[in-house]
C-alpha cells in the first residue's frame, strides 16, 4: 500500500522525543533539537531521510525503487528521498526509525548536559 504525506508525519512523530517543526517553511522532525527527516519534497512525493552514506547506499542497494539520494552535496552526505507511493509502511516506519536512531544517539545523556547552557 503506498504511503502518504500524513503517514510519514504520523510514523516520525511516533517515535520518543520526537517534535515537529519547520526548516525553510518546510516541516521537519527532529529529537534532541536535531533534524532526522523532513517533508521539504513533498510536492515531488518524497520523504527525506538524514542518513550516513553507508546507510543510504545499503537502503538503495536493497530497494532502489524506493530509495534514491537527494540531489547535489545533500546526498553526497547520506540524506535520502523515499518515495512514498512505493513504500510500504513497514518500509517507511523502518527507514524513519533508522534515522531517527542516529540523530537520538548523539543526543547527550542528561548527566552529560551542562547545566549552565539555556535548553533552546
């Protein structure tokens, strides 16, 4: 079944610490204040996904019809359209959780915050 603009926003705020907001007058999610995909190609029917380059080529190499790197330097860099007519939901939710993973785990851990440093 393909995926919609509303599934995307659903699955990525599904997952822990996750907050909607707004990069270039284009929605994005991020935890811990750091961007883990956004719907700035949306028009185009993609999804974007912030990944390492070993993972974005894994997800191409695995299911290239569904995964393709975002033009330019971005991609270059790891961050992956997906197009969500072609993906399922377990593909989606797998491919958010995948990124949403990365940006959690360079999240400091509480005891590691300075205290003196204003949240933002």
């Amino acid at each position: 079944m393909a995926m919609t603009i509303e599934d995307f926003r659903r699955i990525a705020l599904s997952f822990p610490g996750t907050e909607e907001s707004s990069h270039m007058g284009a929605a994005d999610f991020r935890v811990g204040g750091r961007i883990f995909a956004t719907l700035a190609s949306a028009k185009q029917g993609y999804g974007n996904l912030m990944l390492t380059l070993e993972q974005q080529q894994a997800f191409i190499e695995e299911l290239p019809e569904v995964f393709i790197p975002i033009h330019g330097g971005w991609g270059r860099m790891g961050m992956t359209h997906i197009i969500l007519k072609a993906a399922h939901e377990d593909v989606l939710a797998g491919a958010l959780q995948t990124a949403w993973k990365l940006r959690s785990r360079k999240m400091p851990r509480p005891a590691e915050r300075k205290p003196w440093v204003a949240n933002r």
